[in-house]
C-alpha cells in the first residue's frame, strides 16, 4: 500500500503532536517525498484485517483563506517551468472536452483574480452537493454535465477551466474542520480544494464552499485526485470502516484527525 496522510511540509512548523502514521497489527514501514513533494509511506498489509490510525495537534493562525483581487494572471510564456504542468489536461480535468465551453463562459471576464473567482462562482452555483452523488471515476466533464458532486468535483471542474483559461491550477487535498462556521456542522471528513498560479505565488480557492475559510490543514497536492489518493493498494481489498474527525482543542488551537 501507499498512503499519502501526512501534513504537508509546508505545515512543519505548526505541527505541535507529529501525525505518526500506526498500524495494527505492527508492520514495517517506509517513507518517501513523491514528485510533488507530498509524504507518502509504503506498507505491506498482512493478510486479513489491518487499522490505520493518524492524529496530530496543529498550531494554525485562526486566519481566513488570503484575498489578492489586484492579483494578475500571467502570459503563458512568462509562467515558471515547474508550472506549465498544471495548465496541462489530467485524468479528471479534461481541457480537451471543456476549453470550448470556458472560454464561451469566461472568455470576457477580467484576467487574474477575478477570472479565477468568476470560475468559483459558476461553478458554486452550477453543481449540487451531495455524498451520494460521488463516485471514484468522475470527472470533471462528467461533473458539468450531471452538475452534481462532491468537493473533489467542485475543485476538478473549477482547475479545468482555469487550465482552459490559460491559469495554471493544482489540486489540494487535507483536513477543512468546520472552526469558525456557525452550526449545524457537517460530517467531518477530508477536503478538496485547489490552487491558481497569480501575481507569482499559488493562492487558495475552494469552489465548493466559495468564501474564505480558516483552519485549513494540507496533506497533498496534485495535478488532480489521482496524483494525491490517500491510499493505494496493490491487491484485492475492502474498505470496512472510514473515520474522520477535527476539533478544535482548549488551548485554541485545531486539530486535525484521521483514521
């Protein structure tokens, strides 16, 4: 197996109790950094049932998500090298199938900033959420069609477009507690949400909920969900029970769980 359910590094220093990542029963286990920089660790699941459990403490400012609208978007052929692949189409961001329909809905909206929250916005409104509208295999073309889905198709739609508009955008995947949001809360679970290349730096939108957030917690990212799953398994599997769970702790600061 291999499981992508560690903090982003760009989280280490907020990170006050490690996500050590245990199994039971006790196996060997290895770690690497894959090609986007995310953790990642390597197990060889026994034969029969195996519990994976992660828990960390994190130190988070309390801020919401940054707003740049002067942000501008920039020429393709000034975009940094490491960039150009989040402009390409992936396995669920099909720029191919969608370019046509970007550029008849955005194709005269103000560049940078606010072509990116144009592309939010439509999508907020265009699909539905619901748990019983996902499914592994969705796609982003799929997603505009049937306009439904969950926060990894609200992130997947919105990154192709940007892509189809000329925006480098890359997937993100973490933990997005509902601190700060007036109840009634949601069941917790992980998050999708995605990034845009403007004005030099990655900048944070999340299509699905559409206004800025706080405690944000990154695990990985990726040119779409295929790159950052938080587990792949080699062999014949089943998946008994998923648990999810981030609260905010005495001392003011989240936390953030998974099992």
């Amino acid at each position: 197996m291999i499981l992508t359910l560690h903090i982003h590094f760009t989280r280490v220093s907020d990170i006050m109790t490690p996500d050590h990542l245990i199994t039971s029963p006790s196996i060997p286990m290895t770690a690497y950094r894959d090609a986007f920089g995310n953790w990642c660790s390597r197990i060889v699941a026994p034969q029969g049932e195996i519990r994976l459990t992660a828990d960390a403490v994190v130190n988070d400012r309390g801020a919401p998500d940054v707003v740049v609208a002067s942000a501008p978007q920039h020429p393709v052929q000034d975009l940094p090298a490491e960039t150009l692949v989040f402009l390409l189409g992936s396995r669920y961001c099909e720029t191919d199938l969608l370019s046509e329909v970007a550029w008849g809905l955005f194709g005269t909206s103000p560049t940078g900033w606010g072509r990116v929250q144009a592309i939010c916005d439509f999508v907020h409104h265009h699909l539905a959420f619901g748990y019983e509208h996902a499914r592994a295999t969705k796609t982003a073309w799929e997603a505009f069609n049937e306009r439904t889905g969950v926060c990894r198709d609200y992130a997947h739609l919105a990154m192709a477009f940007c892509r189809c508009m000329n925006s480098p955008a890359r997937y993100c995947t973490g933990y997005l507690s509902d601190i700060g949001t007036p109840p009634p809360y949601g069941p917790m679970d992980f998050a999708a949400w995605f990034e845009a290349y403007l004005g030099g730096q990655w900048y944070t939108f999340d299509a699905r909920n559409n206004v800025p957030r706080i405690g944000r917690v990154l695990i990985a990212q990726g040119r779409d969900a295929a790159d950052v799953a938080l587990s792949n398994t080699f062999g014949p599997n089943t998946l008994k029970s998923f648990k999810v769970w981030t609260d905010e702790v005495r001392d003011g600061f989240p936390a953030a769980h998974g099992r």
